[in-house]
C-alpha cells in the first residue's frame, strides 16, 4: 500500500525567507509524486510533479521541490516566501502499479506573515 | 484556462436521503474521478472512470455510490442512501488521460453536509 506522511500540520514564516513543507511517502516500485495547494473554498490546484530525471523539480509561483530517493522525500521549497502564499499544501503520491489512484498526505497549513 | 466546475458548491441533506454531485470536467479529458475530504482529514480517493464504466474504486466507494456520465459534459457521483459520516467536501478531477504526465485538475468541491 501506498501512502505519504506530511509531518508538520502548520509551518510559519516570514515573508522574504526561504520556505519548506515536508513530505516522506512509500510506495511499492517508482514513485511519481506531486505537491497540490488549497486555497480557502477553492479545490486543489497541481503545482508541480517529479516523475523521472532531474531530482529538482520546479513548478508554479516560484516553487520547487526536491526528491530524495534514499530518504523517500518531496520536500516542497521557495527561496522567498510572500503572503500570497498562505494556503493549505497537499503531498501525493501514485505507484507505478496504482493505476490512477493518488493517495495524498494530511496536508500542512502554510502561513506567511508579512 | 479551462476549469472542472462542480455543482452545488454546498449541499445540505437529511440522513437516509439521496444525493447527486455534479460535475462539468474539461472538455477534451477523458479520465474522471471522485474524491473526498472529511473536515480536518486528508483527501481521499473515491473512484475513477472512463470510457463509461469504473476503472477503479476504493473500500470507501461502496454499494451506496455510483458514478455516472449521463451526457457528453456531466459527470456525476449519487449517494443513495446519506450517512452523518458522508458529510465532506467532495472534489471531482479530470485528466486529459490516464499517464502520469497528466496531472489531475480538480474543481472546488461541493460540500455535503448531512444532518
């Protein structure tokens, strides 16, 4: 079985300092992995995806997320933080023998203070 | 951009009653999907569809739910009989296809409350 472990319910920031939500996941065989955001009355928007090649992975707004085999992470990444984006972040995972299926994590509230 | 649109954004239903969840996906995707989010818990897989039938579903999708595309453009998830515990926000998804160069796109859910 498949599944993703977010660990930090809520991360608090600053705005103009670097940003990271962390995701670990474990699945059977390659993972494909992918960060998703909230926000308030909105469904899940895709931010970005590691399916193969390069380790660093960059996506919408500004973010990025680096995968780690050996310690089976996603952690999700901006260099400088901005109010705007304060909002619900969802890890997901699919196996290679899941079909269609995602299994998301908890999600982290991700607040930015000016 | 071409969004999923989901009706009615809130819907509130007495226990043992029927509901359908609507769903506009975008046009050109061919792959659809149902999930669910209790308040406060993580998002989860209800079930997929293409080509008009279920090509797969989770433990949660039991005998109470169906799917159903009645038109070229709806796609919509019935509860046949609500439970308290199916209140939740339910997000319908489409992808162009089933790759996994293909991200899902979600709508803004509709929350179900049962009372």
């Amino acid at each position: 079985a498949q599944s993703v472990a977010q660990p930090e319910d809520q991360v608090k920031v600053a705005e103009g300092n670097p940003l990271t939500v962390k995701c670990t996941y474990s699945v059977s065989g390659n993972p494909y992995l992918f960060w998703y955001v909230q926000y308030p009355n909105r469904g899940l928007q895709f931010l970005l995806k590691y399916i193969t090649g390069d380790n660093l992975v960059k996506g919408s707004y500004g973010f990025e997320a680096e995968f780690n085999k050996s310690q089976t992470s996603f952690h999700l990444k901006k260099p400088s933080a901005l109010v705007s984006d304060s909002a619900l972040y969802f890890c997901a995972v699919r196996g290679a023998n899941a079909g269609n299926m995602l299994t998301f994590g908890g999600g982290t509230r991700l607040m930015v203070k000016p | 951009e071409p969004e999923v649109t989901q009706t009615p954004s809130h819907q509130v239903t007495q226990m043992g009653q029927e509901v359908i969840l609507r769903c506009v996906p975008i046009s050109n995707h061919l792959y659809f999907y149902w999930y669910r989010q209790i308040l406060g818990q993580k998002v989860e897989f209800l079930v997929s569809f293409y080509n008009n039938e279920i090509s797969e579903k989770s433990e949660i999708f039991d005998d109470q739910f169906s799917v159903e595309r009645p038109d070229g453009s709806n796609f919509t998830l019935k509860i046949r009989s609500t439970k308290l515990e199916d209140s939740a926000m339910y997000f319908c998804a489409s992808s162009e296809w089933s790759g996994i160069n293909s991200p899902l796109h979600f709508g803004n859910g509709t929350r179900l409350t049962v009372t």
